[in-house]
C-alpha cells in the first residue's frame, strides 16, 4: 500500500468528521456498490448481519474495488477474528460490548505487530510496506454500549492502543433502562452520548455512532460525533421496495 490509505485518519487530521454506512448483505455485488456510493468508508458488520467468515474477504475487496476501505464489526473480543479481517485488508476494527479496559487492551494488542501488540505477521493480500507503517494507519474503535462501559468510559477511552469509542446507543439505552429506541431522540442516551464524547476528548481519542435520520445526525455532529454511519445497504432496499409499492397502489385504480 505505501503510504496512508485511512480516510478515517485523514478526516481527523483534516478537523472534520467522516461518513459511511453500514454493509451487511453477504456477497461481492452488494459490497462494491456500496463501495462506489461515495462513503468515506463502510462498515462490514460480522456480528449482527447476516454474512460469515467466508463472506469477509471477497466483500473487503469489493469495497476496495469501489474505491471504499472497508472497517469490519468483528462478532466479540477475539483476536484471531481481528487478526485475520485485518490481513484481509481492513483498514478498521469495531469490536462490540466492551465493558472493561482489559477487554479493550486485548482488542489493541490483536490490532498492531510486536512491540506494540501481538499481531502475527502475515497478511494475506500484500499490506503495507512496513509492520510499523501498518501498525500507524489501522483504526481500532470499541463500543461502549453497556452501563458498566459507560461507568468505565475514561480507562477504557486511556487504554493504549485504542483509536476511538463507537457507542451503541440502542444496546446502551436499553442496558441503561430505556425502552427500545431507533429515533435517537432519547434523553438518557442523548447524556450518555455527551458523556462519552468528554471522556474520548480527555483521552485525545474520537466517537463514532449510529444515526437515526437527518435531524438526529446533524445533533450527533454538533455533539462531536466524528465517524458516523447514515444508513445500511438493507434500508436502502427497504425504502427503495416501500416507494415502489406506494407506486403501485396508487396505480391499482388508473384507468
């Protein structure tokens, strides 16, 4: 690869924030027109879309294909998983429900070649020219979705190795007693989200989340937000299917 490839690291040297979506129909066609939307990145979720292992490899490059890296949502703590969607050629980790800053020192040790971590040596789709180099451009965001992160957001935000806090704000609304929420109009939620903003900046650290719609995404970047996700190849079919069958019904009675 040469030199910095990471639009997520460019975005934050530049002061603004960056946009992607989230990819998570299995498949190469689906991956690379994602990858030509113009997304400053897109999110290959492994934990809750409906793709697998195998899945992961011809996606990343189709992302690539489209002109898009690709940041992968690993299923848990796990660093063969990190380890491996990373010499498949992700430029970004998401690891989920990390609730202490042990679990997000083993995420950034799987993240970076010794001395740094304990990432084993062998990519298997070229890489960067150097360990070190490699070891500077990949990302790592943990989620903060749980009230015990949230509790420990400042050591888990201080831990080595870690890029930036993802907050899921559904899991955390509900693990914080809130009903079931996807308009990210919740109060609770919307504190929390604040929260977690000023523990990432006392660390020198970025947020990222999920949005809900224009509105809430305009507020999540007033907030700090600066790696948000505005959509998920599976909503775009939905609205597209919903428009076209409002279309149908409103022919049912031409005449």
């Amino acid at each position: 690869m040469g030199g910095s490839v990471n639009r997520i690291r460019e975005a934050l040297a530049a002061g603004r924030p960056s946009f992607g979506a989230w990819s998570t129909l299995p498949g190469s066609l689906t991956a690379e027109m994602m990858g030509r939307a113009g997304f400053d990145w897109v999110i290959i979720d492994a934990q809750h879309g409906g793709l697998t292992t195998g899945d992961l490899l011809p996606m990343i490059q189709a992302l690539q294909l489209g002109g898009t890296p690709a940041v992968v949502r690993v299923p848990w703590t796990d660093a063969a998983t990190i380890m491996r969607v990373l010499d498949f050629g992700a430029t970004g980790v998401i690891v989920p429900m990390v609730n202490t800053a042990e679990e997000a020192r083993l995420a950034a040790s799987a993240m970076r070649y010794p001395p740094e971590g304990i990432r084993s040596f062998g990519p298997t789709r070229g890489g960067y020219a150097t360990p070190s180099q490699a070891n500077e451009d990949v990302v790592l965001l943990v989620m903060i979705e749980t009230a015990e992160a949230l509790e420990r957001v400042d050591e888990i935000a201080a831990t080595p190795g870690v890029d930036g806090l993802f907050l899921g704000p559904v899991d955390l609304g509900l693990s914080l007693g809130q009903p079931l929420d996807w308009t990210g109009s919740d109060s609770v939620v919307a504190e929390a989200t604040d929260k977690v903003v000023a523990a990432a900046a006392r660390a020198g650290r970025f947020v990222g989340t999920v949005s809900f719609g224009p509105d809430n995404a305009r507020d999540l970047v007033k907030r700090g937000i600066r790696f948000l996700t505005v959509g998920a190849d599976m909503g775009y079919i939905r609205a597209g299917v919903t428009q076209d069958h409002t279309l149908i019904e409103s022919l049912r009675d031409v005449r």
